[in-house]
C-alpha cells in the first residue's frame, strides 16, 4: 500500500506542548483533506471522546511559540486545538472517512518510530554515561601513573657538599 502521506510531512507537524508531543487541529486538518471548522466542529460535538489529556486549547503563548502563519482574512478566530497521540487516534472515530483511517494509521506509525527513537536515545545515553564514568575512573588511574614516572625520570637532587659522580675536584 502506498504511504498516502509521508513520515516526514507527519514528523514535521509535531510539536512539544505542556510536555506532551501533539499536532494542531490546522495541521491535522491538512493531512486529513478538511477544513479546520469541519475537524474542531466534530470534536466539539463528541466531549466525551476528547477529555483534556486527548486534546487542550493552546495558550496565546504557546501558539505564537508555535509561529504558526496566519490566514488570509487577518487571524485566527480561536485559538487552536493540540492533540495528543490518543487524541488523534480518536479522531478516526469522529472523521468518518477512509482517507481519515489512512492518515490516523501513517500518523500511529510516526509516533510509535518516535518512542522507539526515545528508547533508543535513553539505551543510547545510559552506555555513554557507564563509558564515561570508566573513563574517569581510568582517568585517575592514569594520572597516577604519569606522575610516577615524572618523578621516576626526574634526576635526584643535587647537594652542593658532595661532587657529582664522575667529577674529580
């Protein structure tokens, strides 16, 4: 089966909101080939499905973090919606059409690869932190024996009663 959007337009969209990753109901709209007032219109009419860790309403602030473009007639009339994973999940139940379970299906697929990422990023970060605290511990280790051998190679002091060996006075 062909991608009918690809991972890239999907990874693109995503964003980082009040610790959650999520995509904008103008965004999701795009990808799913409707109007943005359609989206929002059937969320609105299905409260239930949408509880607030599923879908919130951005801040003033945290929609000009997302710099989005405004439309031609001057602005937005609201603010936009952020939907979560499990958000955007429950909109191929509201949006009764076959291009909305593709999309959802595409959009499923992005997110599972990014929490594969994460994981990996975190096994990633645990080998680098054990091979650092290896290295610090060789670290000391290595220093200690650099400074024996300064020592070691450091001639011995020198008293002035005493001639040096080899010289006659």
């Amino acid at each position: 089966m062909a991608e009918i959007i690809s991972v890239v337009a999907v990874e693109r969209k995503i964003y980082y909101i009040r610790g959650r990753k999520v995509i904008l109901d103008e965004d999701l709209a795009r990808l799913y080939a409707v109007e943005t007032k359609y989206l929002t219109r059937q969320v609105r009419r299905n409260p239930e499905r949408f509880p607030e860790d599923f879908q919130f309403q951005l801040t003033k602030e945290e929609f000009l973090r997302c710099q989005k473009v405004t439309s031609k007639r001057g602005g937005r009339r609201y603010l936009p919606y952020a939907f979560t994973e499990q958000g955007i999940a429950m909109l191929s139940s509201v949006l009764n059409s076959k291009r909305a379970i593709l999309v959802n299906i595409q959009i499923m697929r992005v997110f599972v690869k990014l929490r594969e990422v994460l994981i990996q990023n975190k096994e990633f970060t645990g080998k680098l932190c054990e091979l650092e605290r290896r290295i610090d511990k060789h670290d000391a280790e290595i220093r200690v024996i650099f400074e024996a051998i300064k020592q070691l190679l450091e001639p011995p002091p020198v008293e002035e009663n005493k001639p040096a060996i080899g010289f006659r006075s």
